[in-house]
C-alpha cells in the first residue's frame, strides 16, 4: 500500500511507518502542490493513503469524491515530539485501513 505525507508532517514519520511504501512531497518535488492538484497526483500514482496535518483539507476537498484515504493528525502542535506519539497509533490505523480494503 503506498501512502503519502504531506508536508506538515515531519519526514522522520517515514521509517516509523513499516508496514508500508511510503513517500514524501520531496520523494515527487510537489513540495507546493494545492490540494487539488495534490489529489490529482495522488490518484495518478495510485497512492491509497494522505497522511497530513491539515486540518483545512475536508474543508476544501469534496471527500466523497476522492479515491484515497485521508488519515488527519489532529495534534495540539507539529513538534516532531507530538508526531512521534501519533506513530504508533498512525501506523495501526492505517494497517487495519489496508487490510479492510
């Protein structure tokens, strides 16, 4: 499964999440991207899942309509020391999202 984090979120989350094929903005140079042309690019690279912090996106995107899973870090900051704890708890959900799908 190949999931993508936005760039809210700290590179380091990468080698936490194993389970996974994992890539960064950086990995594709759409450091940038508004997210409309982010989904588009994601559909494109069949990506299953956005991780992110953005907590604007389901705000701005219809999420019927999108073919990936938003997985929404809702942390008080983005300390790398919040997004550490998030990992675990990041990791399962998307494990249990995979094996669901």
């Amino acid at each position: 499964m190949k999931v993508l984090l936005d760039e809210q979120v700290d590179v380091r989350m990468k080698s936490l999440l194993n389970d996974f094929e994992v890539y960064t903005l950086h990995d594709f140079d759409w450091l940038g991207l508004k997210n409309g042309a982010l989904a588009t690019q994601l559909h494109a690279n069949d990506f299953q899942f956005l991780v992110t912090a953005d907590k604007n996106i389901p705000f701005q995107q219809n999420l019927a309509r999108i073919k990936f899973t938003l997985v929404l870090l809702d942390m008080p900051s983005l300390l790398w020391k919040n997004q550490l704890q998030f990992s675990p708890i990041c990791d399962a959900r998307l494990l249990a999202w995979s094996l669901s799908a």
